[in-house]
C-alpha cells in the first residue's frame, strides 16, 4: 500500500450512552481511533423504501490493519472535507482484512445523510 493514496484523516466511533442534566441516558458518539484512509465511491443506487426512493451510496474505505483497536460492523466513520468543512458520515456494514494478511483493512459503508 503506498502511503500516498491514505489520504484522507478519519475518525472511527461507537454509539455510547450518556446522561443527560436531568439523568436521561443519551445515545452519543465517541470517536476511539483516528487514521489515514482512502474514500472511493463503489456504486449508487436507488431503493424503494417506505413509499419513497432512498439514494444509498456505497463506499470503499481503505485503512492500515492495526491492532490497538477492535473495529466492527457496529461503528461508524465520519470524514470532513477540509477544502468544504462537509461532514461525511458512513455506517460500516463490513469489514474486510485483505488475503488474512493484516496490512490493510477495508470497510464497506453506506453515506449516511443527515436524517439517519
């Protein structure tokens, strides 16, 4: 893998619960590992999905295989452009670790938008 193409900082993050001021558990965020990845589009499509067509976007992320942190289907990762500021948030629904060989590791995402 060429450093050069690990061109984007990402953050990788899982769903925790807080608490609020009047003690309300509170589903947030947390980002556990940040890292230099690749971001290519893999395919669009669009789903009938509730009376209405949903664009889902598919993503390729490729990132260096580590193991000081446990990443999993579960997770999301969020990228901001730093040319637009633009958020990009991406749910992983698989993650591939390339002939077993532990050097790279692909997540398979879908864009979120700002509804999900």
């Amino acid at each position: 893998m060429q450093a050069g193409a690990l061109n984007r900082r990402i953050a990788i993050q899982t769903q925790t619960t807080q608490q609020d001021a009047f003690g309300q558990p509170v589903q947030t965020w947390l980002t556990v590992y940040s890292c230099w990845a690749s971001v290519d589009i893999q395919a669009s499509q669009l789903l009938y999905s509730t009376a209405e067509f949903v664009e889902k976007v598919t993503h390729r992320i490729t990132m260096r295989w580590t193991k000081s942190q446990v990443i999993a289907p579960n997770m999301r990762i969020q990228y901001t452009d730093p040319a637009t500021q633009v958020t990009h948030t991406y749910s992983i629904e698989a993650l591939l670790n390339p002939q077993q060989q532990n050097r790279t590791l692909v997540a398979l995402c879908y864009e979120l938008d700002g509804n999900e």
